[in-house]
C-alpha cells in the first residue's frame, strides 16, 4: 500500500473501452494511495507519450504531483 502517497493514474480511452477489465484494475491501482486520482484520456497507450494533447495530460499529471510529493500534502481538488 502507498498510504497517502500521491498517485495520479492515466487510462488511455482506447485500452479502457477495448480491454475488459482494464478500467477497474486502474482504479484498484489507485486505491493503493488515499491520496490518488485516476483520469482518463482519449488516446491510445501509446499516444500518451507520443501525440501533442495526451502527451500534455501526461506532463501535466506528472507536474501536479510534484508539489504534494515535496511537501507531502493531499493532491489538488483532493
């Protein structure tokens, strides 16, 4: 378990709808953190390294969780 350790779960919309069972064992992994959020984003896996907007949900999910890491407080809108 990660406590309350920040954890910021990205599903790409594409493996959520095509794979069975992916969407519940994502938010099994963020139920590991009482301090988790767990988004979609429309894209495939891939896409969020690769394409423009998914690639910024991806820097943008990293970049939220560095202030709660530093200073250890619940994420924001947490």
């Amino acid at each position: 378990m990660l406590s309350d350790r920040p954890l910021d779960v990205l599903t790409a919309s594409v493996t959520a709808t095509g794979t069975e069972g992916w969407v519940s064992a994502q938010d099994q992994l963020a139920g590991l953190s009482a301090n988790a959020a767990h988004r979609t984003v429309h894209s495939s896996r891939a896409g969020l390294l690769k394409d423009a907007s998914p690639t910024s949900a991806s820097v943008h999910a990293t970049t939220e969780l560095i202030t709660p890491v530093r200073i250890q407080v619940p994420l924001p809108g947490r």
